[in-house]
C-alpha cells in the first residue's frame, strides 16, 4: 500500500513496484509527483491563510463601523497616535468629540487622563471627576475631584459634584465642608439646587437639627424665601418633636 493508495484515475491499488523516488505510476498511465503534491499542499494552505487572513479583516472592519459609524476613517489616525503616545493635545480634544457622539465613555475617560498628563489643566481634571461620577464611579470620581482641590481647584461646580460623591460613600462630615465652600461663594444668594442637596443629604443621614439650621439660615436670603423647603420643616420639626417627647417620657 502506497501513500495514495488508489490510482485516482483508475481507482485501481497502486504497486509498490509501480513507486520511483518522487514519481508514481499507475498501470492505467497515471502519473504524480511527491513535489507536485507537496507544492500543492503548500498553494492551498497559503490560499487558505489568506481567506483567513481576509475574513479577519472584514469581521474587524465591520465591527469597526458598527463601533465609530461616520468616524469609520477619521478616527484610525487618531487612536493610532494615542496608543503609540503621539498624539497632540489637539488630537486628544478630536477623540473625545468622537467618543463622545458615539457614547464611549472610558475613551472620553482615557483621553482626558492623557490630556491632564500633557498639560495639567485642572478644568479637564474637574471633566473627568464629572463624566466618571455621572458613570456610577463614586471613587474614581472622588479621587478626581481630591486631586482637584489639592492642586487649587475652586469653582463651584467640581466642588458641588465633590460633596455629593462624598455623600454618596457615607462620608457626610467632608460632604458638609465643600457643600459650606460651594454656599459660600454667593453668601448672599440662596442656591436652591445646592441647598436642596445639602439638606437631603443631612436628613438621609438623620442630621436633623443641622438640616433645620440648614433651611431657617437660607430662609432669610431673599424676601421670597419665607416658605423655602416648608414641607421638609414642618416634617423635621415633628421628628425632633417626637425624639424629644421620648427622651423626657
């Protein structure tokens, strides 16, 4: 029995006689070769290669436009720059527009970490504490934020987002402290958003006497404040009411 057995023309047993080296020859005139066939092996895995190869390619690229849409090609150039770390402040801001029309969050992520490493600018610190508290990453969020306080940041806003992440991990004494420093930029405008907040956060926490405090001091703000959170005073003071009641009974 030979390697190939039957004469594929004449599907009669091939001799042993009927092998030369690298030539066999059926009795019926059919003639091989051992480097024909090898070179065919060789043509189909090559062509077999490159329809892997190719279906590869067209499986990445279709998953490519589902992922960036119109920004199918401009994208390319630019996240090729970022990962080899050459991309420019300018190539930075590009990406986070495009991941931003196409709702990637962690690449707008990743791109205004890139871009705070270039240029320190604590405005785009302050983004990144934002974009990751509206993800639902309290801590990321509250690292991004310390690290804006740290190096000088004031604006009112970080400051206001700083104090409901801390609120949201239970850590109610520091959320107190950048809720006062938000108050107190406009010490003498009620900051209803703001102060609704604090006093939310105080009651969820049973502040009680201090979300009293809260509301009656912002009361005086305005002439048309008299009546400002009303209904969450009267509920406090029953509560305080009744604790005193216990207490005394």
């Amino acid at each position: 029995m030979t390697q190939l057995g039957h004469c594929p023309a004449c599907h009669r047993q091939i001799p042993h006689d009927r092998i030369f080296a690298t030539v066999i020859v059926c009795q019926c005139g059919w003639t091989a070769s051992s480097f024909s066939k090898a070179a065919e092996r060789k043509i189909t895995d090559r062509i077999s290669a490159t329809i892997i190869v190719s279906a590869m390619l067209m499986v990445g690229a279709f998953i490519h436009a589902i992922n960036w849409d119109t920004h199918f090609f401009s994208v390319i150039p630019l996240k090729a720059k970022e990962l080899t770390g050459m991309a420019s402040t300018q190539d930075l801001f590009k990406i986070v527009e495009i991941c931003k029309s196409r709702h990637k969050h962690s690449c707008v992520k990743d791109s205004y970490r890139q871009i705070y490493r270039i240029n320190k600018d604590l405005e785009i610190l302050a983004k990144l504490g934002e974009l990751e508290q509206a993800t639902g990453n309290a801590q990321a969020a509250a690292n991004a934020f310390k690290e804006y306080v740290k190096l000088g940041g004031n604006q009112a806003e970080p400051l206001y987002r700083y104090a409901q992440v801390l609120a949201s991990m239970g850590q109610v004494d520091e959320a107190v402290r950048y809720y006062r420093q938000v108050l107190e930029q406009k010490p003498d405008t009620l900051q209803v958003t703001v102060t609704r907040s604090y006093v939310s956060m105080l009651i969820e926490h049973k502040r009680y006497e201090h979300a009293v405090e809260v509301i009656e001091f912002y009361r005086k703000k305005a002439d048309n404040t008299g009546y400002f959170m009303e209904k969450e005073l009267q509920a406090l003071n029953r509560i305080l009411k009744k604790d005193h009641t216990e207490k005394n009974s």
